[in-house]
C-alpha cells in the first residue's frame, strides 16, 4: 500500500500540521480514509463543506458546467457568473459583487476596494483598522490586517496601512481613527481566533462609528456567511449592514471560489483597476450557484439554526458533568469548546481515533464547523464520541 503521508513528507512544503489520516472518499457528513475507516466530519474543510461531501446538487452542476464550459477569460461574458452574482446581490443587502478565488484574495481586494474609495473621497486615507484575534488570511497585506503577533513575526516588514486593536471594544477603534483612516474590517464572528463572539451592541456601535466618520464598515464573512451561523449571513445577527462584505468557503461548498460584495456608492473600482484570471470562473460559479439555490430552496439555514441550538444544549449538559469544560460559544453550526487547560490537541487525536474528526483552534479549544446539512442523529454521535473521548480525560 502506497504510503502517502511519507511522499507528503517529501514533496510537500512542510506547513500544515496534518493530522496522521489520508482522507480519500466523502458522502453526506461522513468520508473514509485510505484504509477503509470512516470518520464523521464535523470539521467540514475548515467551514467549507456547507452541503457535506459529493452533494448530488453540487455534483449535477459542476458535470452539466464542466460538458458546457469550463473556463473563458474575463474578456468576455460568462452566465454563471451573472447568474450567481444576480443571486447574491438580491439575498444580501449589497449591490454588486467582484469574483476571486479565495479568503485571503477577496479580503485583500476589499482592503484594495476601501483604499480605492478613500483616494476618491477621503484625501487618501487608507489605513484599515483590524482587531485583534483577527484572521483575514495568508497573503502579505492580510498577514499584516490579521492581529495576531505569532501569524505576522516571520514575515516583518509587513506593508502598512493597519492598525490591530482590541476586538469587541468601540472606545479603543475610536481612538485608531485618524484622518488616515479609510476603513474598519471585522469578522462579525471571529473564527480562526477562537470563535469570539462580541457583546450584542458592539457592532452596531462600530456601525454608527464608521457612518459617522465616512469611513467604511468591510465585513469578512468568509467563514461566517453562507449560512453558517445560522442566518444566511451574520451582519443580520447585529441588525447592521456592511458596506463591503467578503465571502468565500461555504459559497463553493467545496469547490474554490471567493467574492467581495459592496453597496453601490463603495463599489468605486473602475475598468482595469482590479482582476482575476480564475476569478469568476464559469465552474466555479455554476457551482456556487447551485450550493446557494440549494441553501435557499431547502431551509439549510434554518436546520443551521435549529441543529446549532440542539449542538449548544447538548455541548451544555456535558459542560455540566465535566468541570474542565469552560466555555461554550458560537451561533449556529460555528461552535468552540474551551478547556481549562491545553487538552485540545489529545481530544482532537482521541476522537480521530474514535472515528470523529474535530478541530483544534487554540491549544485549550476544539472547534466544530460540520456541514450545514447534518441532523440531530449525527450531532448525537458525535457528542458520543466526544464524551467517551472527555471521560478518559477526567478519570
Ligand atoms: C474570516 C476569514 N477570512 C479570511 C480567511 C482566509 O481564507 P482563505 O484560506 O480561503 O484564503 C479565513 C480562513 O480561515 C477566514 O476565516
């Protein structure tokens, strides 16, 4: 039997830290290694996995794309691209959308796309002020907007232009405010930082901060939108709207595909003055469209909701019998456990073995992101294993 991990070990750059399972089947919620052994999938692709692996809906679209069209350069126009743009605009409270092809990419285009505006309208300014326990994505200027020290160390110089400040607390983004400042750009929840959760008015405070200082509001929903936290997109969790949002992960299911959205008076980019040679790209979008007409006509957002809560109260009576339970926190299918010590790495490697496959997102939480699709059935399974895995730890 071919040893994959070992020819990973040799071909690869070294920078993830992989678990010892090479996944090579998926269906529904569930996906198989190469020895045969099935894990129930509550890491879902890092929140990608909006509709579980191989859904039919998603299979039927990207066969019917790939026999009709699988790629052609922005040169020209393309349905698919129209077609799911046309769907985002009238679900969302933005009025027009710029395709790409990843977190990172739509983040950094909306940084561009602030910095774009403030040229035009605020005297130059382009300083972005991010929070910290932030995570915007990998590329340089995104490493610099993401606030947290050990992502930006290796990489100092970063490029200028932001500003990290407590997340969760106005006072400290209005003192960063300066006549420099073009934008404010938040996850609504911050995902890779935690699951952090802010207190219920404070975006609406930063709302009203950036409409009163003319600056802009950039949401980067790219692990929270498309339903995830049990609303199709977590601004209306705040009673807020973004001026500029970002999306990516959940829109493809699975298949890459990033999008900046922005109201019509932020959507200054002009002919030639951004691009993508991928971005928009036909099997990407008919792809994405099918998974949103799918979310759409099936309720998954209600069964994010309704499933979540049930995840919630469930994780709940295990906080109850486990005192090293600390936290729990989340909307929706984005949910973290904390621990009172660094125990996440052995409950992760414990469950794998059990057969369920979870996420460290801090030395002392687990995170779960399962696909949107799951039902109370699995969430039992899971939380089985979970605490087969947590009652060891106790005893
Ligand atoms: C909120 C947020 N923004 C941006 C990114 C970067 O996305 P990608 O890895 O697709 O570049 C992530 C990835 O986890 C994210 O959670």
């Amino acid at each position: 039997m071919t040893d994959w991990q070992e020819l990973e070990h040799k071909y690869l750059m070294n920078v993830f830290k992989r678990l010892p399972v090479t996944i090579v089947r998926g269906k529904g919620v569930w996906v198989w290694d190469d020895r045969g052994k099935e894990y129930l999938d509550f890491v879902g692709g890092w929140a990608v996995n909006v509709l579980g692996h191989s859904h039919p809906a998603m299979v039927k679209a990207l066969t019917k794309q790939a026999r009709e069209l699988i790629h052609v350069s922005n040169q020209f126009y393309t349905v698919p691209q129209v077609q799911l743009a046309e769907l985002l605009v009238k679900n969302s409270c933005l009025d027009r959308v710029f395709f790409c092809n990843s977190g990172a990419e739509a983040s950094e285009g909306a940084v561009k796309l602030a910095r774009r505006y403030g040229k035009l309208n605020l005297k130059g300014a382009y300083e972005v002020i991010t929070a910290t326990k932030s995570f915007h994505g990998r590329t340089l200027a995104m490493t610099a907007a993401t606030g947290q020290p050990h992502f930006q160390e290796p990489y100092i110089p970063l490029p200028e232009g932001f500003v990290n400040v407590e997340f969760d607390n106005l006072d400290v983004v209005k003192k960063a405010t300066t006549g420099k400042t073009c934008a404010v750009m938040l996850e609504p929840i911050q995902g890779e930082g935690g699951v952090n959760v802010p207190s219920a008015d404070y975006l609406k405070g930063i709302r009203g901060w950036c409409t009163e200082r003319n600056i802009v509001l950039i949401l980067d929903e790219v692990q929270t939108g498309v339903g995830r936290t049990g609303k199709l997109f977590a601004y209306e969790h705040y009673g807020i709207e973004p001026d500029i949002m970002t999306l990516a992960k959940g829109l493809g299911g699975g298949f890459p595909i990033g999008a900046i959205l922005a109201k019509q008076k932020f959507s200054v980019f002009g002919p030639g003055e951004h691009g993508s040679t991928f971005g928009g790209n036909p099997l990407a979008c008919a792809t994405g469209y099918a998974v949103f007409k799918y979310i759409l006509d099936n309720d998954i957002v209600g069964n994010c909701c309704r499933v979540g809560q049930y995840l919630f109260d469930s994780l709940e009576k295990l906080r109850s019998k486990y005192d090293f339970i600390v936290d729990i926190r989340g909307k929706g299918l984005l949910v973290a456990v904390e621990f009172s010590s660094e125990i996440a790495d052995a409950v992760v490697r414990g469950c794998l073995d059990k057969g369920l496959l979870l996420n460290m997102v801090k030395p002392n939480a687990v995170r779960f992101m399962p696909p949107l699709i799951i039902g109370r059935r699995e969430v039992d399974e899971a939380l089985g294993i979970l605490e087969k895995v947590l009652s060891r730890k106790s005893s």
